[in-house]
C-alpha cells in the first residue's frame, strides 16, 4: 500500500503498519464481494447488500472503515503520480501547454490546502517543493531519469482491497466508492502524454449514459489540471471543477463587476478590449447586478449556469467523436495538434459547441435553444449565452492560437441579432444543423487533404535513407510495438499512438514534411475565413472584408451593440 498524506504527514510507523494490516484483514473479508457489487449492472449499497446477506454485527462501523480505507488508498494513489508527473515536468522542463508558473500554482495550492483562488507567498512555494521532496525521497524517485519518471505515470494503476482499476477504469472505481457510501469521487483521463487525475468531494448526477460529477473540493489532481481547465471526460465519466468555478468567478467577474457600469466599453485601450467588456455587461444586465454585493448573492445561480455550459460542452465532445468523426480523423489531429496548436484543434472545439441533438443528446448551444424555445425561458437562456459568449472571446487575452476559434465562433453568432440588436434564438436554432454541417464538411476535407499529402510523401529514417509512406509506417508500427510490448492496448489506443509517433519522428527526421502540412492548414483556414464571411456577413461583406475575419468580427459585434459609442 502507498503511504498517504493525511492533512500534514505521511502515515508511518505503527500507524501505516496498523492501516495496512486493518487493510489486509478487510480485503480477505470484502474484497470478493466488492468485485462482484462492482460487476453487477445494478448499483447495490454495501450496507444493503449486508444486511440482506449477512449476520454481521456493526455493519456501520464496517462500512465507515472501508470507505476510509478506500478513499486513502485512492489518495495515496492520485497523490503519488501527482508527485511523479511533477519530477517529470521538473527534470524534462516539459511544463505542458500550461506552462511553469500555471502548473506550480496549481499544483502547490492544494498540496498545502489553499483555496484557488488564494495567491501563494514565496516561503509557501517553498514549502509545497518540501512537501515533493519528501514524498519523493520515500518512494525512491529522486534519482530516476525523466524517462523513468514518465514511463510511470503513463499508464497509472489504482489498487484498492486487491481490486485492480487502470486509468481507463474510471467508472467501476467511482461506482465501488459509491457503494461504500463516500462522497469522494476520482477523474482520469488521457491528455496527450499525461493522464489527468482528479479526487475530491463531488456531487454526481447520471445525464443519460454520463456520470456527471461536480467536484466541490478537490483534495489531490495532478499537476497538469491546472487552474483552467474546467471539465474533463473520459468514456462516460464528467467531472466538472466547482473549484476551478469559483476561481473564474472571483478572478474573472468579481473585477469585472467593480469597473462603473458608466465606463463599460471604454477599459480597454481597443476594440477588442471593449468589446469584451460590454460583453460582460450584458451577462450582469441578465442576472440585475449592478455592484459586487449583488453579484456575490447570485453567485450560485451564476455559477450553476456555468456548469451547465460546461457539461453540455463535454457531452457534446464524446457525440463528435461517436457519431461524426471515425477514430483515424481523431488521431491525426491530436498528433498534429501534439507538435502545435493550430485551427484543427480549435475547429474540434467550434464542432463541439454547435452539436445538434443526437440521440437524445446535444452540445452547448442545442441546449441554450432548447431552453429558449422548447422551455421558453428567455431570460434563463440569455444568461446561459452571454456567459457563454463572454468564456468564448479570446482577443483581450494573450491566449492567442484560440483567437480563430472566436473568429469563427462569433462570425456566426452575428448573423443572429435582429436589427435592434437582440439575439434571435429561433434564428440560432434555423441554422444550427446547417452551421455544424458546413463547418464538419471543411473539418473533414481538411484532414482528407493532409492525409492525401502524407500518403504521397517520402521520409527519411534515422540513416537518412529514403522511404516511401507505407515503409515509413512499417518503421513506426515496430516501434509502437515495441514501446507497447506486454500491455493491453484497445484499437483506439493503438491508433493514438501510431499516429503521435508517426509525426514525432516526421517532425524530427523531415521536418519539410510538417512545413507542408502546416501550409495546407492555413490555406484552408484563409479559405474557411472568407467563406464564413460570406455565409455570414452576405455578398457585401465579402468584398469588403476578403479573408480579414478579424476585422469582420470587430465591425459586427460593434454593429451589434457591444461597443458603447460617446456619440
């Protein structure tokens, strides 16, 4: 068993030895039904299943420590490969897209138990990197390589009353914690080279097929979920940070609600600047608030809209890949994006945000019609769309390969206000299939086109002969062995991991290669700019805005009402 940090110290001495042992005599006990209960179709408590089947005395006191033992077990988990994907980050200087100061402060709030939201003095730094350093020097792992550091965390492994869960088993982990009564809940879930891995107090909810859980207090993740990072989905599992929430709600719209209402639309030093803020505007004119007290008293109502967003965000994720992508499409892009980011990845977004119903089920902006319309909240939905709006505009930030997702997103939504500026919900729902369609269509092609290129090419190998793309592939797929020689990978996986070395050693051996793909990319995005213009904006819009979605964008929203005028 891994020693487990609770609230302050590891457990050592008589009592991790007691633990362990109380662990051992437990797992002989329970271990063969816990499987069973876990197996089972139906969600059966252990308490109901004991006092149905057996003659045991004080079956609460049984249940209680099972559930810690559990929820101990987990944590000592999740805690020890958060510390081992820190070494890693630390040794290899591979922060991830999040770069160094996100992922430490991150990562060293709730080592110490800070709130979120709470800034981190410098001796605090130093005592989060104590904390590492202990734990670390307890498990061996100060000395080994980064290599060895990752070669660990890939593929994670959870133990618990000798039950094994691999990183994909996140469902039968969280339903055996449900039948033993805990309130603690754990996420995992692939993300690129790193599994993220969430545990902590949650609520959950089945949506469907989904185990939704909301994450009210998050007592260890790995490095890599950093402070951005709202929801994650893996299979049929959705954690949604309540924490990660709160901390966009006092950073974001807490500031934002101090600025005088009279001076919205005139912060920024530009358009964009002042677009964002009279965006902002609109989301407080939904809720009434017009000072911070009123908007700490809807704060419950304000983030629970949030949620929402999030959580049809998520779902509507899984129906992309499901139902309109097949899993090679899936792979290429993820192994292009792994090199860089670029309108592929954003345009995976944009498909997400505009998923119609499919079986039964729908993507964020599908709901907000549906609360519109179907419901017929106007004003619930206009909340749900300004907020969304305001999460959507990137200009006024540094984050800027998300800027083509905003083109994008918000060419469309403009072609959606009436002449006196307000949104026009039944529009929205007339062009949403449409929208998605046209925008799956250049997706698709987009890839087809790469694909094309790839299969034509010649590569070199490590000698720097020449090869065509089918000996290229046999090169990689021997590789792949290889690296996966012994464990049990699914076709996806395999697909995945194809795919992220075949470009890995494209990039390093014929890096003309991605030059060229890199090319196709933005041709085709120059393409999807005018098009959306034209779609969009109309016929005099084209010719006056070519390909310049930026300016197109700016124009529309200020023509729309969201830049306020001195005139």
């Amino acid at each position: 068993m891994l020693p487990v940090y609770l609230r302050g110290g590891i457990i050592m001495g008589k009592n991790e030895t007691s633990i362990i042992e109380v662990e051992k005599k437990y797992s002989q006990k329970f271990s063969k039904i816990l499987q069973k209960l876990v197996e089972s179709e139906k969600l059966i408590l252990l308490s109901e299943y004991l006092e149905k089947k057996s003659e045991l005395k004080n079956i609460p006191k049984i249940i209680d420590d099972l559930g810690m033992l559990a929820e101990h077990s987990i944590y000592g988990y999740v805690q020890y490969y958060a510390i081992v994907q820190y070494l890693y980050m630390k040794k290899s200087n591979n922060w991830s897209d999040a770069g160094q100061d996100r992922v430490k402060n991150s990562f060293f709030s709730v080592l110490l138990e800070k709130q979120a939201n709470e800034d981190l003095s410098y001796s605090e730094f130093e005592l989060g990197e104590a904390r590492i350093a202990e734990t670390a020097n307890f498990h061996d792992l100060i000395n080994k390589s980064d290599s060895e550091l990752l070669e660990i965390i890939k593929n994670p492994v959870i133990r618990v009353f000798d039950m094994q869960f691999s990183f994909t088993e996140t469902e039968q982990l969280n339903k055996l914690l449900q039948i033993l009564g805990s309130n603690r809940r754990v996420m995992m879930g692939s993300s690129g080279e790193f599994v993220t891995m969430i545990y902590g107090v949650a609520s959950s909810n089945k949506y469907h097929t989904y185990d939704i859980h909301q994450f009210y207090k998050e007592e260890m993740r790995t490095p890599n979920a950093v402070s951005y990072i709202v929801a994650v989905i893996d299979q049929n599992q959705i954690a949604i940070r309540r924490e990660v929430c709160e901390y966009i709600f006092y950073k974001k719209w807490v500031p934002a609600v101090k600025i005088d209402s009279f001076m919205y639309g005139f912060m920024g030093n530009d358009l964009e600047n002042k677009v964002s803020d009279a965006i902002k505007k609109k989301v407080f004119d939904c809720f009434s608030v017009e000072k911070e007290s009123d908007l700490v008293s809807v704060k419950e109502d304000f983030i629970s809209r949030m949620v929402e967003n999030f959580s049809y965000h998520e779902i509507s994720h899984d129906l992309l890949e499901d139902f309109n992508l097949n899993e090679e499409e899936i792979a290429i892009v993820n192994a292009i994006s792994s090199i860089e980011e670029n309108v592929l990845t954003v345009m995976n977004e944009v498909l997400t945000e505009w998923m119609p119903t499919t079986m039964h089920l729908k993507g964020p902006l599908q709901n907000i019609v549906d609360v519109a319309i179907k419901r017929n909240d106007i004003e619930a939905a206009k909340k749900l769309l300004y907020i969304y709006m305001s999460d959507g505009w990137f200009l006024d930030t540094d984050t800027e390969f998300m800027y083509p997702y905003t083109y994008i997103m918000f060419s469309a939504f403009i072609s959606c206000f009436d002449d006196e500026n307000n949104f026009d919900f039944v529009e929205l729902h007339g062009q949403l299939k449409q929208v998605f369609d046209f925008f799956l269509d250049w997706f698709r092609n987009t890839i087809s086109e790469i694909l094309v290129l790839v299969k034509q090419a010649t590569y070199k190998d490590t000698k720097g002969s020449l090869l065509s793309y089918s000996e290229f592939s046999e090169k990689i797929k021997m590789i792949n062995y290889l690296l996966c020689y012994g464990k049990e990978n699914t076709d996806k996986q395999q697909l995945n991991n194809f795919w992220l070395n075949f470009f890995a050693q494209v990039n390093s051996l014929s890096p003309e290669i991605i030059k060229n793909i890199g090319m196709i990319v933005t041709a085709r995005s120059k393409l999807l700019y005018r098009d959306c213009i034209l779609r969009f904006g109309g016929k005099e819009a084209s010719q006056k805005y070519g390909e310049d979605i930026r300016t197109f964008v700016l124009d529309g929203m200020t023509d729309c009402g969201f830049c306020v005028s001195l005139d």
